[in-house]
C-alpha cells in the first residue's frame, strides 16, 4: 500500500501541467450529467462548456452550479455551437441512439453514459452514422474509472493474477428512489441494460468476445410494485470465445447490507492470485504470491477527488478520469477503451441475456453481431 500511494504522490509532483488545447464538452441531460457537468472541474485536457436539458428546472439548479456555462432547453442550439467538440450524452436510455446520431451528424465526438444503446435498431444506426461521420465515441463505463477497479487492472495487466481462469462481477442496488424519478426505467428499457451493464462490461472487458451466455431471470416485490415490464433480478453464466468462464448477477429489490457487500464487487481468479476491486467503498483487496491477504484502502485520501466531500457514492471521479482519458486520445490519437464497436459487442452480449431469460435457453452472441452491424 505505502509502495503505491509513495509512487502516486511522486507522479504527482513530477507531472508537466497541460499546455495543449482542453476539449469543450457540452452535457445533454442535467440529472445524473449533472455530476459530470461539476465534475469537469477536476479534469486537466478538457472542460465543461455547456448544459441542456429539456427540463428547466434541470438548467436553473445547474446554473446554480455553474453560472458561467452556455444552457438550453433545445438540443439542436447546442450541437449548432462551433465551441463544443465532445457532446456528452445522460439521456434515458431508449434516447441514447437517437441523440449519438445527432451528434454525429453534427460533427461532434460523442461521450454516452452506460448503456450504450438498448435495442439493435439503435446500434445498427449509431455504427453507420459513426462510420459516415468518422466521429468517435467513448462509452462511459463509470465503474472501470473507480480507483480500485484502477488499481485491479493495473495489476492485471503487471501480471500479477497469473493467467485470468475465473471472474464473478455483481451489481445490485434498491431502485425504489429510481423508479420514483424516472418511471422510464420500469417501462421503456430493461434491468439488463441499466444496472447489468456494469458487471457484464467488466466480464468483457476481462474476458475478451464472449461467446454464448445463459441467464435467469425474475421479479423482486419492488418491481411488481412499480409495474416493472422485465426483470429485475438476474444471474448469468457467460462463456468467452476462448472457454474461460464467468458470472455476472444483479438485483435491483434487494434491502442492501452495505457492511458485507459493496454495490459492484469484481472478483478475479488468477493461476497465481486472486483479486477484489468495490464501489461505493474504494478497496482493492488482493492476495501476494505467499497467500497473505491486503487490502488498499485509499477512500479518505482520495474522497476529495471522487466524491464532493459528503456524497460517498456519487460519481464525480470516474466521470472525470473517462473525459480526461477520452480527450488524450482525441488530442493524440492514441487508443481508448470501450469504443464504439466494444460497445455495441457489449450491448450484443446483454441483448443475448434478454433473449436468454426470457427463452430459458442458452444464447450465442455471434449471430447477434452479424443483426446488430459488427
Ligand atoms: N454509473 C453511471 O454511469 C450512471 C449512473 C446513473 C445513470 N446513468 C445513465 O444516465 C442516463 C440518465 O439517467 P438519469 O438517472 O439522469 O435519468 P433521469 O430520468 O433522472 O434524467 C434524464 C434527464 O434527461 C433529460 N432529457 C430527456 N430527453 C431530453 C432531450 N431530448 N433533450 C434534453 N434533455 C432531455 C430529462 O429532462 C432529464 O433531466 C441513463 O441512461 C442511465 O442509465 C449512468
């Protein structure tokens, strides 16, 4: 732990501070791309430039905020703006191809919140729109963004788990509050792709193509309550193209135990060790080659830059680490990770579990790809 926060604060110190041209991004929907449009404050390569939202009242509580932005209720006067180049997108989620097509129509590189997309129509007309326009688009997988999930991949990536041989990633969370402001969730999109985005991403993200999944599904007491069309409790086994296995689950009724177990947990199983990254807490839990167990706690340390003081679960950090990340590339050229395409994979693979779930049957994804344009 001392080794990596020494490392940290080093890298800290000997940075070069940015001299380049930031990135101006304009944020459409002002609920959850509220957090981003306050969180841009931290970034370094890129900044924020406007808000829109269709709801006033959205506009007035983000001026509060941030009085010296461009705001409009008309999406089109934003993207007319020659001043904007990364249009972030916070829609409901059965907007979000309609609203990546207009950006890119307009010219604009695109940041899309998680899902990417919800139904195979909308990815097959944002990857022909990407490709006429030659835009690029992140999609901001929030989760991969959190420190520890950081921290995890490094590691990952050093070598240290050995050979990847398992992984078991979960999302659940009481959606009560959810329903209560956004009553779309219930009818117009799906479980799978609102909350199960964030564990299938990360098996995908680990695992590389997945080849076929096969999902149970069921319906919580809370979302009968609220007239839940789909599930909203799920389990999936999921195999990759190259036979390693893993496990995504999620519950979106459950009474939460904070204690004993976080909101995202990532779980991998290497030939030579064995790792665990949360949210909300920031821990990265990992085992060393000799079996003993440690656990990297940076919260306190790092709260100031992950959360607005109090909010312990907001996610001002991430949204910022992926815009920063996203404008490097834009600027250099050089790769980033999940693009458009990775998306739509993704978007296949949770298309696959709806499928699964509902037919009670295993499900390819290849053939998925071929309907959705890859
Ligand atoms: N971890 C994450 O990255 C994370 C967390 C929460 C939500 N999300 C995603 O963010 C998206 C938005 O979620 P939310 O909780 O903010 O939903 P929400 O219903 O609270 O807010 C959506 C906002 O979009 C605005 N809007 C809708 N259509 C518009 C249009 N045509 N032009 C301008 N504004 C428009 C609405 O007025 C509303 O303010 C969803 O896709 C959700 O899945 C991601």
């Amino acid at each position: 732990m001392r080794r990596y926060l020494d490392q940290k604060n080093e890298e800290r110190k000997t940075a070069v501070p940015f001299s380049g041209v930031k990135k101006r991004i304009g944020v459409l929907g002002l609920a959850e791309g509220r957090t981003l449009l306050v969180g841009l404050d931290r970034t370094v390569r890129c900044e924020a430039a406007a808000g829109c939202d269709l709801d006033a009242r959205r506009i007035d509580d983000a001026k509060k905020e941030r009085p010296q932005l461009f705001y409009t209720t008309r999406y089109g006067e934003m993207l007319e703006r020659d001043d904007i180049d990364i249009v972030a997108i916070y829609t409901p989620d059965q907007m979000h191809g309609d609203h990546i097509v207009k950006a890119f129509e307009a010219g604009k590189d695109v940041i899309c919140t998680k899902p990417l997309v919800n139904s195979v129509e909308d990815a097959k007309r944002i990857l022909a729109a990407s490709q006429r326009s030659g835009k690029k688009l992140l999609v901001g997988q929030s989760t991969r963004f959190f420190e520890s999930f950081r921290r995890q991949r490094a590691a990952y990536e050093n070598g240290h788990l050995g050979s990847l041989e398992l992984v078991d990633a979960h999302y659940t969370h009481r959606m009560d509050w959810f329903y209560e402001k956004s009553p779309w969730a219930a009818t117009e999109t799906d479980w799978i792709f609102l909350g199960l985005s964030h564990p299938v991403d990360l098996v995908r993200w680990y695992l590389g193509p997945i080849e076929e999944v096969e999902a149970y599904g069921s319906t919580s007491e809370l979302g009968r309550r609220y007239g839940l069309q789909g599930f909203d409790i799920y389990i999936v086994n999921l195999r990759a193209r190259d036979g390693r296995i893993a496990r995504a689950m999620g519950h979106y009724g459950l009474k939460e135990m904070f204690s004993v177990r976080n909101c995202i947990e990532l779980f991998l199983c290497g030939s030579k060790n064995t790792s665990m990254a949360q949210y909300h807490d920031m821990k990265y839990n990992y085992t060393l080659d000799d079996g003993t167990e440690v656990c990297e706690d940076p919260l306190y340390e790092l709260r100031h830059y992950h959360f607005n003081s109090e909010i312990h679960g907001m996610h001002y950090g991430e949204f910022a680490n992926y815009s920063d990340y996203f404008a490097e590339a834009l600027t250099n050229g050089t790769r980033y990770s999940p693009g458009i395409e990775e998306g739509v994979e993704t978007f296949c693979v949770m298309e696959a579990i709806r499928r699964s779930a509902k037919t009670r049957t295993p499900v390819a994804v290849t053939p998925l790809l071929a309907e959705a344009g890859l």
